[in-house]
C-alpha cells in the first residue's frame, strides 16, 4: 500500500531520484525555477494515480521527501508547477506527468497523444496555447528498484588498450535471428550473454562488446505512426535505466547478470551513450521529464529567444552542460554505470557537443576537467564520437589525453584507397601507421585512434563492395536520408548478382579491408556482422529498421563462412604478433641498438619512398616492411621486446603490380600468410630479396620473416 500524506518525512537531497534505503524510500528532484513539486504514486498496474504527495522540503533547488512505507516495485512520476513562459524559457505544465531524470527502472510503453504536449498542436501562439490535457495515460511509469546483486568475484577484464579489439553490436540485432540462443531470449540482455554468442565472440577473437544505445529510449512520433521504430535508440530519456525493450525478464538484474557472463569470458562491456539530447526534441516536442522539470536549466537555449533551443545535434535539442546541476547528472549517470552495472567504459554519441562552452568546443571544457579528475571515470575506457552538427564540431584529433577517437579520416582512406583512388598512398600510411599526425603531437598513443571501415551509421562491409548508391526507400523518406558520401564501390554491379567474376572481386575486396583494418597501428572497431558478409540491402541509414535487414543473419553459406574463417585468423595473427599492435608511433629509426629501422616504406620495385614518390597521383601500389626488432618496448623482464618481422604489399591498381624486396633488407625469404585473392592462402610460397612477386589488381599480401628460436627471448 502506497504512503499516505502524514507519513512524508523531509528526507535528503541526495542521491536524486527513488533510493530504497531497506526501510522506505527516498525522493529527491532538482528543479531551480519551480514553485511547487508533487510526486505521484500509481498501483500495481500503473493505471490508477493513487494520490499525489507535495515535497515540503527544497535544499539547494533540490526538492525532496522520504516515505516510511515505500518499497521496491512502486510506481510514480512527478507533476511540476512553476510559469508557463516559454518566451522566457519556462514550461511548466503540472498536468503533465514527467520522467525522474535518475529513475533507474523505466516501465511500460509511452503512448503518443497530443496530451504528451505542453502545448495545443497548432495553436497560432505557443505561449497563449497552455495544454491542461492529463498526459499520465500515455506515459510510462518510472518503479523504485532493489538494487542488490551478488556480483560474486567479477572483476572488470581491464584489456590494454593496445590489445583492444572492439566489436560494435546492437543487443537485439546481434541475436534476434540466432538459432543457438533460445526463441525468448532473442534480442535480450539474456540472450546476448548465451553461450553460442559468448563463444562466436571469443573464437572471433575480440575483446569489447560496445552496445549501441541501451538508455531507456523513445521511438519518434512519425515512426511510430508509420508502423516504424527508432531501432538504433539514439533517442535518450532515461540516462540511468536500462531500456526494458531489451529485457526477458523485466529486471535490472538481467543487464548486470549480462556483464558479469561477459566479464567471465575475458570479455569487456562499453556502452554507446547519449548525452548531447533527449527525446524532447525542439520546441514543438514532446514534455516528457526535463523540459517540464527545468527547461531553462537543462537545455541550451537561444540567447535572447529563449523559445528556441541551441541545437548542435540536429535532433532539436543540446544538453546544457553549462549548469553545474546538469554536468553532475551526466557524472552520476556514468558513474552508476560503473560502479552498479560494471560495465568498462563510454562511446559518448556526438562528444562535441558536450564540450561546447559559449559557442566552441572547449578543450579545456568542465566535462573534460571533471571527467579527467574522476577517481573512477577517469579509470575506464573513453571513447568519442568527436564531431557534432554545430560550426567548429568537427574535434578529431583535438580531444585530452586519455580519450580515444573515431578516426573517420581512417575510415574514409582506406574506403577511397581500396575503391582506386590515386593520389592516396602518403594518406593511407599516416592512416595505416596510427595516425600519428593527428595524436602524437598532443603525446597520445597509436589506440587513440579507434580505426574502422563500417559502423552502424553507414554502409555494412558487404554493402560497401555492392552499392554504388544508398537505397534508403523503406525508410519511408523517398531515400533522402543517409549519407550521399559513401566511398563505396559496387564491383561493377548495383546490388545483388549471381556474376561469379563480380561475386569473388566483392569477396577479395571485404579480405582487403578486413586485413586493413587489422593489421594498422591502433584499435579495430568490427561492426556485428560485418565478419559474416551482413547485409542491409543497400540502406545507409536503417536507424529504423528492426526487421531482418538490420539483424545479423547466422545461417550462412560458403562464401560467408569463409569470410568468417579469414577474419578469426586475421584476429588471431593480430593477437598473436605485438608488431601490429604497438604502444608507441613508429619513430623511422633503428631501436635499441638494431641496425634495421622500425619501419621502411618502399616502392614496388624496392626503392626507398621518396618526397616525390609520396606525390605521385597515379600511384595506387606500396610495401611496407615491418621490423619486429623495432617495437620500442620491453618484456616483463626489462629485456627489448622483439617480434618476427613482417613485409606487407599493397595494390589498388586494377592491374597486377611486380614488387621486388630489396638486398639487405632480411637475410632470409619470407613466409606468405596472407593473400587476399583467397580465403584460404596457400602455404610453402616465399618471396625472396631481388625476386619479383606478381600481386594482381586489388589485393593485398603479408609476409613473415620469422625469428630464429635462439634469437627470440
């Protein structure tokens, strides 16, 4: 039975939100501009409001209340009262129920209505329009949580960054359609920790799950009502609760019971988060918590139009990470994901936008000061989008050290590069390399650079080799959403062929930019799927999508499993040879008394690149040898690190190119390990110093020049 009015003590103003305490629960509501704050209890069933309790306590604009006789399992939401003054920023409605912006447990469907609306829908003056419509019918309930779970002995993988492999998924999408995961546990928290997942992402050789979007979210009004979904859940409303979409059974515990089976497998946890907006949207939104909360202190408003809000996102909104009570709320978010959920680290969503100060984005921002100080923030992966919608968003390379980037300048070579290109080498081996002129002159490392081909905004791989243009059509947008800038190549053929010439080219083709991916300097991002040939059919934007065109298809053919086969062992030798995966930029010079340098770039007749070589425009062919005595590292014992060295050829010409390994560079012929002309390379073929190597057109082959037994440590 819910608390009655007499039994409201004054409580706390921290922790914000519902906190049981094993006796009653506490309620604790920022809001620095309202007059009056109520909270709202609802039974069992969500369906009936069975009274509403005014806080009579405000400590620092923070509204609070403690009830006795509250337990896990209630339901409620607030009513805030304050001035309806939109020209003045303000948009309080009391007859809309909000969302706590801390609610750890978010419940049941949102519902859309023009009740949801602060305002009349088409009203000729906004601020005249005050909607006085009851919104509780049509919104989800937010439901006080126990928050104990018997985490055992789970400890956190801590991966090296530069042994990191990132694998990017979508928790439905990656087992909606698998066969080994049970029918009622597809496309759930559950399903992904099954066993037949867990094993498919050991064997393929990653190390990091990162989750799209798992903040309870809300599907866009349009879509909703055009028999659509927002399926990617860029759309954030509850930056504590764990989306129930996702959930079998209904429980916080089924997301932690998930971290703690991947963290059993070696494997870490990060989680792609959406602090730059809400689901509000603009100005003709929604009010669903913030806006009816505080609209002037969690949203960045136009100065002097306080109508109109600041947006750098180009979703209608930005968070204003200028106040100090909306700062602390994205900290408590992140830290309750750590501290409570375990899980590893951040991709934060358009990072750009939570930097901004004034106008520009701040290097020297509150959110990296406060992040960078953190004593358990500051301790776990971070990683940036770094680029928004608003003038000067576009930050790669310029965020602090202990970030690391998208490098969409990688992803956008080595796509121009493998699609021929010219004009391209000197770019493609800066990409190749790390990046170093975009990291080391702010004294990071190569694994700032977060390298990938395909994400989920995009392309899939198999489409990149089959499409020339998006084709968007089910999108219900007459395929003008998406990127028109695709770098992509089609192989001769729009879409689907059963041209056997077209088909082997597409499949040496995802070989060339999986081994790409690979075996650069930096951390790899594989987008789920892309390891098997998946495929949207051409659309570059299925952000709303949840049908089988956006779910990974695990019953695969030949030609799937053998892409699948070339990348477990392109991870493997990744794994195994810390050449590719160095903690330092290659500096061009012997190390630690070696007489051979740590990296030689070289032409396809064996000469040293020159400056001029660099320039050639036509070029589309280069090698670069590999030295595994130059790794500038040591082992546990303090001794040189050393590694086999390695020889790679590339070729972008659509013909074959001869390359010639110069004298003295290695003393004895090396071993082919890969060639992408075939899934499977063939074994006992060497290549020899003087001897020329034929490498046909858009391939790509690496050689080892193994250490001998008593040369190695």
């Amino acid at each position: 039975m819910a608390a009655g009015i007499d039994a409201l003590w004054p409580g706390r103003p921290h922790p914000r939100g519902a906190n049981w305490d094993g006796m009653g629960v506490n309620f604790a509501l920022f809001s620095e501009n309202a007059e009056r704050v109520e909270l709202c209890l609802f039974d069992r069933s969500g369906r009936h409001e069975l009274q509403r309790v005014a806080l009579r306590e405000q400590t620092d604009q923070v509204w609070h209340g403690y009830l006795p006789q509250v337990r896990p399992g209630q339901l409620y939401g607030w009513r805030v009262h304050g001035p309806y003054r939109p020209r003045d920023g303000h948009r309080f409605n009391p007859h809309k129920l909000l969302l706590d912006p801390y609610a750890r447990c978010i419940t049941g469907a949102m519902r859309w209505h023009d009740a949801l609306f602060g305002y009349r829908i088409g009203h000729a003056d906004e601020d005249l329009s005050f909607d006085r419509r009851d919104s509780a019918p049509y919104m989800p309930r937010c439901k006080v949580v126990e928050t104990a779970f018997s985490w055992g002995d789970d400890k956190r993988p801590m991966v090296p960054w530069h042994e990191t492999v990132i694998y990017e998924a979508h928790v439905r999408g990656l087992t909606r359609m698998h066969p080994g995961v049970p029918p009622e546990l597809r496309g759930t928290y559950a399903g992904l920790a099954c066993a037949p997942v867990i094993e498919h992402l050991k064997r393929l050789g990653v190390t990091t799950v990162e989750l799209m979007p798992v903040h309870s979210f809300v599907d866009d009004r349009h879509l909703v009502e055009s028999g659509r979904r927002n399926y990617w859940g860029y759309n954030s409303i509850g930056f504590f609760a764990p989306d129930a979409r996702y959930s079998a059974s209904g429980k916080i515990a089924e997301f932690k019971s998930m971290v703690r089976t991947l963290h059993a497998a070696g494997l870490e946890v990060v989680l792609d988060v959406v602090y730059n907006h809400t689901a509000e949207g603009s100005e003709l939104g929604p009010t669903l918590g913030f806006r009816g909360i505080d609209n002037a202190a969690y949203y960045r408003l136009e100065p002097g139009q306080s109508r109109y809000y600041q947006d750098f996102t180009g979703c209608g909104n930005t968070l204003n990470m200028q106040h100090p009570r909306v700062l602390q709320l994205l900290m408590d978010s992140l830290r309750y994901w750590v501290t409570e959920m375990h899980v590893d680290g951040f991709r934060f969503d358009l990072a750009s936008a939570l930097a901004r100060e004034l106008h520009a984005v701040d290097r020297l921002s509150a959110f990296f000061d406060v992040l960078r100080q953190d004593p358990v923030l500051s301790q776990v992966k971070l990683i940036a989008e770094p680029w928004d919608l608003g003038a000067g968003g576009y930050q790669v390379g310029n965020f602090p050290v202990g970030w690391t980037e998208w490098n969409d300048k990688y992803r956008d070579t080595i796509r121009s590069y493998w699609k021929g290109e010219g004009g391209l080498i000197g770019e493609f081996a800066q990409r190749f390399t790390g990046s170093s002129d975009l990291y080391n002159r702010s004294s990071r490392r190569p694994y700032a650079s977060i390298n990938f081909v395909a994400a989920h905004d995009g392309f899939t791989l198999a489409d990149l080799v089959s499409y020339d243009h998006k084709h968007n059509e089910a999108n219900g947008e007459h395929n003008r959403d998406g990127h028109d800038h695709n770098l992509s190549w089609n192989c001769g053929v729009e879409g689907p062929t059963s041209d056997p010439d077209v088909l082997a080219l597409r499949a040496q083709q995802q070989r060339n930019f999986i081994a790409t991916l690979l075996l650069s300097q930096g951390v790899p991002m594989l987008l789920a799927g892309d390891e098997m040939g998946r495929s949207q059919v051409g659309n570059n934007n299925a952000y709303c999508q949840d049908t089988p065109a956006s779910w990974v298809d695990w019953d695969l053919d030949g030609p799937r499993l053998a892409l699948l086969g070339f990348t477990r062992r392109l991870m493997a030798l990744r794994a195994h040879h810390p050449v590719f995966r160095r903690r330092d930029f290659f500096q061009g010079r012997p190390l630690y008394g070696s007489s051979v340098r740590d990296i030689v770039w070289l032409q396809p007749d064996g000469s040293e690149m020159t400056a001029q070589a660099w320039g050639h425009g036509h070029a589309r062919a280069l090698a670069v040898f590999l030295s595994g005595d130059g790794l500038g590292d040591v082992d546990a014992q303090a001794r040189p690190l050393r590694d086999d060295s390695f020889l790679l050829l590339f070729n972008a010409h659509s013909e074959a190119v001869s390359f010639t390994l110069p004298a003295g560079l290695v003393a004895e012929p090396g071993e082919l390990l890969v060639d992408t002309r075939h899934a499977q390379t063939p074994a006992g073929v060497p290549i020899e110093p003087l001897v020329p190597y034929q490498l046909p057109g858009r391939a790509l082959a690496l050689f080892r020049f193994a250490r001998s037994p008593t040369e190695r440590p």
